[in-house]
C-alpha cells in the first residue's frame, strides 16, 4: 500500500479581538508507512493537536495537502481517539460503538474487540457506570470498529494513573497487532512513546515543523527501562538539538 503522506505548509489562526494572525504550523512534512505506529511528542501549544485536526478532516482551512501517495486523497479514511472519551451518556457501551461503526462492522467484531480491552462484561454498561479508563479503552473500542487506514490518537491515557495507563497500552498494542493500521499517536509522555511507537516524530515550537524523526527498532519486550535510558543518552549525543524532550 502506498504511505499517507501529510504535508502541512501552514497553517494560522486569527484572533478573535484583533486582526494578528497566529502561525501555529509551518512547512510541516512527513511519510507513514503500512500499519506503522509512529508517536508526536512537541510543546505544549505547538499544534498537536491542530496537526490531528487537520488529517481527520475536522479543519481544512490550512495551506498543504493530506492524501495516500500516488492515490485518489478521498480514499483517506480516519478515525479519531480524542483527549476525552466523549461517549453519549444515555447509550450503552455497545450503542456507543454501534452508532459510530454503522453497518461497517458485525456485532461479533465489535464484542471481539471489546474482549481484546477488557470490556467484555460492560458492553450493556452506561458510561456513568465506568472508571475513567474503562471509558478510555471504549474510546479505543470504538476508533477500532471504524474503518479507516490510520487512528489518530490525542494523548488518549492522559491523566490515569501509571499502572492503569500501562495497562491501556499493553491492550492498545495487543488489540492493533490483531487489526493492524496506521497509527498516529500524540503524548507528552517520551517513556510512553518509547514504549508504544514503532518511530517517533518530535516538533518544534510554534510554527511546529518536524525537527527529529527517530525510528526504535528494538522489539518491544525489550524496552526495558535500562534500555530506555540508553536510548536517550544515544539520542541526545546524535540529535542534540531535541535534548529538551529527553
């Protein structure tokens, strides 16, 4: 399959009580390749979330293109996990996934990738009646049961606490390995993205450009936290120009 590729050449803002445009992305590029899981780590206020906003197709008012090389840009199908669940509170787990999969998907798939996160027992649960992270992992859920190419990914564990997030991760790994697709994932977190990503981009400051794209090799089950802090040391002597992120 041919790479997405995103190649944002700007994109401002004006403000509301004056007429100062604000720059927030500039001359921003880069490739996915197949069923690659690649993280974006940035400041705070650089446009991360911005920059996911534009792929998903919730914001096209920027200069620059978003489409697959060498294929109709139409044929780009995303779904999106944002900071917050942002589940309906009168429909059940399963109504939840129902109403954003459509026809896309059978019943025995979406309970398929609920028993793959955990939730096998609360698909008829409000989301009242669920942890924080019970409804994260439905937010998950619920990206999977769409279909599209790539899964964005807005800092979806933030605010858990340490053991439920790596719980999350390790069923958000498990989960897309059994239906890989393009992952584009946003943290502050650069032991999470160490831990999950097959590459990583860093950004710049506004206007955020790319200005490091590390790629981890190292499987998995070996990313130990020794390994970890290798790697940064590594990293911070070939590109000491992102030494702030490490």
């Amino acid at each position: 399959m041919h790479p997405i590729v995103v190649d944002i050449k700007k994109k401002n803002f004006t403000s509301n009580s004056s007429d100062r445009i604000f720059t927030a992305i500039e001359n921003l590029k880069f490739e996915l390749l197949e069923n690659e899981f690649t993280c974006i780590i940035g400041p705070s206020g650089c446009g991360k979330t911005t920059l996911l906003n534009a792929i998903a197709g919730l914001d096209n008012d920027f200069d620059g293109s978003i489409n697959i090389k060498k294929t109709n840009p139409s044929e780009l199908h995303s779904s999106y996990v944002f900071q917050t669940p942002r589940l309906l509170p009168w429909r059940t787990v399963m109504e939840n996934i129902q109403l954003a999969a459509g026809d896309n998907h059978s019943v025995p798939f979406i309970i398929n990738t609920l028993q793959h996160l955990g939730l096998g027992n609360n698909m008829n649960s409000y989301p009242h009646h669920l942890s924080l992270g019970m409804q994260r992992r439905v937010a998950i859920a619920r990206a999977f049961s769409v279909q599209s190419r790539l899964l964005l990914m807005d800092e979806p564990f933030v605010s858990l606490d340490p053991s439920t997030a790596k719980k999350a991760r390790e069923l958000l790994l498990n989960l897309w390995r059994e239906q890989p697709r393009n992952i584009l994932f946003v943290t502050h977190d650069l032991n999470e993205a160490f831990e999950l990503a097959d590459r990583i981009l860093f950004l710049s400051d506004s206007p955020s450009h790319v200005i490091a794209d590390v790629q981890i090799t190292s499987p998995r089950p070996e990313r130990t936290p020794q390994f970890l802090d290798n790697f940064k040391n590594q990293l911070s002597i070939k590109q000491p120009h992102i030494h702030q992120f490490l």
